[in-house]
C-alpha cells in the first residue's frame, strides 16, 4: 500500500509539471476592442479562434404575460429583507475569518494586473465646444485627463506606447472620436496567481476547521453537564 501511495504521489507531480510546462509554452489571449461615435466592439482571440463579445447576437426573446398582484410583491419584498437582515452577520463573521486571505490576494492582484499587457493603443478625438472659447477649454480638459487616464493605467498595468491625438475642431458640430485597443495575458499567469494564494488558503482553512472544533467540544461539554 506505501509502494502504491508514493507511486500514486510521483504520477501526480509528474502530471503537474507536464502540466505547468504546457500552460508556459501556450500563446497569448488575446481582448480586442475598438469604438467609433458611440459604436463599441469588443472580441477574444486565442490561436486562430474568435469569439464575438460586443454586440452580441441577437437572441429571440419569448413574450411572456404574467400578472402578479400587489399583496404578493409587498410579501416577497419583506421576506427578501428579512433574508438579507439575517445573512449580514454570517457575511460580516466570514470576512473576518478570511482578512488574510484578502490581505494576501491584493497582492496577488496587483502582481497579475502588471502581467497583463494593453498595447496596440490607438486614440483619435476632435473636441467640438459652442464657440471658440468654450472648444479651447475643453480641449484642454481633455488633455488633461488623458495624461491622468494613462497614467493610472501605466500603474496598474502594463502600457506599450499609446498613440493618442486629441485635437480642437473649430468648425466641427460635435464631439468625434475613434479609438482601439489590445489586451494580452499568458494563461499561466492565473496559474501563478491560484499557487501564490493556496497556502493562505489552506492556512485560513485549518484555522476555521480548528474553531469549528471547538465550538463543537464546547457545545458537547456544555451538554454532557
């Protein structure tokens, strides 16, 4: 039976480093968004696959008429009350059972945002104002942000030369723009993340397990007596 047990334990080590190896050798996933006057596409890329995100297809949506009489509604609405009075203590009791499991994934989160890459970054807007004043002041309301928007993302995660212009348009009507962008991580990178938050995980677990416990020795004595 030990013989099976540590043949059991090198199969699966082995399987997991095949396993990692292979995760680290996968392309990229790939998020493709672009945007003209209010028209938003979004798709996911990997290898030669392409899945449409934004606009969706169209789905064909069942009319169904159902009438619900007042009384009901109000009865629903207090039971749904009375559920959310007594789910906020367990809610609040877990989250402090799980503070350093929180703690830790911050971190985590951190490291897999700066992992992931946004390039490609191409921007092109015409500031349109009611007059030549009103047009200057917003052009440079623009600027602006756009300086504070890069670099809040330059932070967080990890920008490749953005391509932005944003230009006044004197004797234009209204505001123009158009704009794309790339985003890709390597699925390993989630991997890396799950192995780094584990041990939290397994700490916090066993801690809950040994509390458990003896809530439950206290219980029996409290019983026995």
């Amino acid at each position: 039976m030990i013989v099976l047990q540590i043949l059991g334990w090198i199969l699966a080590g082995i399987l997991l480093i095949i396993l990692l190896i292979t995760l680290l050798m996968l392309p990229n996933v790939r998020l493709h968004f672009s945007g003209k006057d209010g028209q938003m596409k979004a798709s996911a890329h990997y290898l030669f696959l392409r899945f449409r995100i934004h606009p969706a297809k169209e789905k064909r949506e069942k009319k169904r008429k159902k009438r619900e009489k007042k009384p009901k509604e109000e009865k629903k609405k207090r039971q749904e009350l009375k559920r959310g009075e007594e789910e906020k203590a367990p809610l609040l009791e877990m989250l402090k059972q799980y503070k350093p499991l929180i703690a830790k994934s911050k971190k985590v989160l951190r490291k897999l945002c700066k992992r992931l890459v946004i390039y490609k970054v191409r921007a092109n807007v015409k500031i349109v104002g009611a007059d030549a004043h009103q047009t200057a002041l917003k052009y440079s309301k623009g600027v602006s942000f756009a300086a504070i928007l890069l670099q809040i993302l330059g932070w967080a995660f990890t920008v490749k030369k953005p391509d932005i212009v944003i230009s006044p348009d004197f004797l234009g009507q209204k505001i123009t723009y158009e704009f794309s962008l790339r985003v890709r991580i390597r699925p390993i990178a989630f991997v890396i993340a799950g192995m780094q938050l584990l041990p939290a995980y397994l700490k916090v677990s066993k801690q809950n397990n040994k509390t458990q416990k003896g809530g439950k020795n206290n219980e029996s004595e409290t019983s026995d007596r």
